[in-house]
C-alpha cells in the first residue's frame, strides 16, 4: 500500500505501552495516529477532515471519559456515521459487550491483544468504511445527476432524450455497483450476518431500487399492479433515513395498522414516500432544538389515508398554491431558488393520481407542515 494512500486509524489509551503495541503492529500498513485521552482523540478526529479516520481502537477503562461514553460521544456529535470503532478491552462479558454495540462500537478486541486478529479487524473495517463511503458518494452523485438531466431534458420536451441519458446514466453505474457488491460478498463470508454488512446491503439494495425507479418512469401504472403493504414500504423509508440523519436532532414517530394493503407498484411508492421525508428532514432548520416527523394512518373503507407532518418552518400561504407544479422549489420553506429541480413534489401527485389517490396539504397548520395522501384500498378495488 502506498504511503499516500494508506488509511488512517486513531488509537486511543491512557497507557502509551498499549499504543506502541498497536502502532508497532499496524504502522506498516495504514497512517497511525495517537491520543491519550478522550478529549485529544475528539480534537484529532475534528482535525483531520481532508484525510478522514476510518477506523478507531478504542480502550474501554479510560479516566475522565471511558470508552462507553466516548462511543457515544463520537456517533452524537462526530459528522462522519461511518467511522468505524473497535473497542479494546480485558473484559469479555456479554453485558459487557451488549453495551458497548448500544452505545455505538462496531467490534471487539480483548486484550492480551491478539497479532492476527487486530490486523484481520483492521483490514475488514477500512474495507466496509470505503465500501459504505463509496456507495454514499454513488448515490449523492447519481441523485445530482438525474435532477440535472431531468431538469435539462423535461424542459425542452426531449423525452426520446430523456430515455438515453438515464440508460447512460444506469450503464455507468453498473461497474462500481458490481465492485461493492462484491465487496460486500467477500465481507459476508468474514463476518456473516454482522450488523455493518446488513447495513451496506441495504444501501446496495437502495441504489438498484433508484436504477429500477428510473427504467420503470416510462411505463404504463396499470402495468404489474400488484398488492403491497404500504406499512412495510413506510417503516423501511423511515428507517433508511434514520440512519442518514441526527437522530439526536430528529425524532421519527410513526402510528401505522397493519397492514395497509393496496394495489401498486412498490418501485413508485418507494419513490413517493422517499422523496416526502426528504422534503420534511430537509425542512426542519438546523437551528431548532428538536424537530419531529411524524406519520399517521387510518382508513374511511375505501381509501388508506396517509399523513406525514413535520414541525419544520411551515409554507406560506402564497407558496402552498405551487408546491405541486412542475420546476417550482422552494428553500426554508418560503424562498423560490433555482437549485432543485422542482419535480419532487409534482412527481408524486401525478403518481398517486394515477392510481385513482390524491394528495393534499393541510393549509389549516399555522406551524410546520402537513401533507395528507388517500390510495384506494385493495378491497375497495376488488370488490
């Protein structure tokens, strides 16, 4: 590996014999940086942005602030959720171990410290953090690509246009697409079924849904209606973006029955539902001090009626009227901007229309801002 391509990890010990060991044993291999303490290793980590730290040994018996504490320091206030942390410890207790997976760490280490198994662990978790680091820039790049061909395209009614550029688009994803997946194959035979690698199947299985959504846009909704719960489709959006968020910052509340049954293409509520709690993380300010999104179900017998609300700023009265029309975008909930495409929103109502639904925006709310989604039910339909 060369020097400057090598990946950086932070060890971290109020006893500078344990350091050396680590230091001596992965310094060939990969950029080692030290700290003593918790509070050095937290500056470290906001120091290095250019080169990020990719994995941390992590002491568990520190004074001041122990690992455990650290451990959750680093997931409430670091900006990088994919650093990985390997907690290095004499004790082997499940309770021991339970509690450090809930307050954040990816693996353990017992001490004596084992030659082959901190280099195996090393080398596995630099291995899922550019994996998962990668498939993050994929998906921000080809999400920035499609609103930018989308936005160039529709306006110009090139619709023939349209078709070729998303294939393009879908055939220059296939080759680091198959570089992950086979990543994540070989990382499975070495963990199994271990919570990262769940994690970065998720995010593979994430990106071929987009590369589907965009190959289904042209077909006809009657086309391969079948019936699906919507509550699955709904939990699973909400947990995707549980871990793309501050969850220190945002709380996700949902009251869904089960099931919700209607008849649709699940690749296009996917989409709907998607883009609905994109829109509301994106509208709770930085500055408040807790946002909430919450989405709430009930039925009247012939419709499944959906809403999803957040506590964010809210939309003015002059904007509520073109939040559905095609290239309009707002910012802060109040600003007309050109930077998105504006498509979001009038993509959704021209689905769910298509399947016999509507969409509404409460207009009544004086804060924050909810949007109410009726899809006829699946008995509704059959009978």
């Amino acid at each position: 590996m060369k020097a400057n391509n090598k990946a950086s990890i932070l060890v971290v010990d109020d006893n500078d014999s344990n350091l050396n060991i680590l230091e001596k044993l992965l310094g060939e291999e990969y950029q080692i940086l030290r700290a003593n303490s918790a509070n050095e290793a937290f500056d470290i980590l906001l120091e290095n942005n250019k080169n990020r730290i990719q994995l941390i040994f992590l002491d568990v018996m520190m004074p001041e602030m122990n690992g455990i504490e650290f451990c959750k320091k680093i997931r409430r206030e670091y900006d990088d959720p994919y650093v990985k942390i390997i907690f290095v410890t004499a004790k082997s207790y499940t309770a021991d171990m339970l509690e450090g997976y809930e307050a954040g760490c990816d693996d353990y280490i017992t001490k004596p410290i084992n030659l082959y198994q901190v280099r195996a662990k090393a080398e596995v978790f630099t291995q899922f953090y550019q994996s998962e680091t990668q498939l993050k820039d994929i998906n921000n790049n080809l999400q920035l690509e499609v609103e930018s061909k989308t936005k160039e395209l529709l306006r110009k009614e090139t619709l023939t246009a349209i078709g070729i550029q998303t294939a393009q688009i879908v055939h220059d994803l296939q080759s680091p697409l198959q570089v992950i997946s086979l990543s994540h194959f070989m990382l499975k035979n070495e963990l199994g079924d271990h919570k990262a690698v769940k994690s970065l199947q998720n995010g593979i299985d994430s990106l071929g849904d987009i590369i589907t959504t965009i190959l289904q846009a042209g077909k006809d909704f009657s086309e391969e209606r079948k019936q699906i719960d919507l509550k699955n489709l709904i939990e699973l959006a909400v947990s995707r973006y549980r871990t793309l968020t501050d969850t220190s910052k945002i709380t996700f509340r949902t009251s869904l029955e089960s099931p919700i049954n209607i008849l649709g293409n699940k690749i296009h509520f996917q989409q709907i539902f998607d883009n609905f709690l994109k829109n509301s993380v994106e509208a709770i300010s930085e500055e408040q001090n807790e946002g909430v999104i919450s989405i709430n179900h009930q039925s009247d017998g012939n419709y499944e009626i959906i809403s999803i609300e957040d506590n964010g700023p809210g939309i003015s009265e002059a904007i509520q009227r073109k939040v559905f029309k095609p290239f309009f975008t707002t910012k802060d909930g109040n600003t007309e901007i050109d930077g998105g495409t504006g498509l979001g929103l009038s993509s959704c109502k021209r689905m769910i229309e298509a399947y016999g639904g509507n969409i509404s925006l409460d207009q009544n709310k004086n804060t924050g801002c909810r949007f109410i989604i009726k899809i006829p039910s699946s008995n509704t339909i059959n009978a």
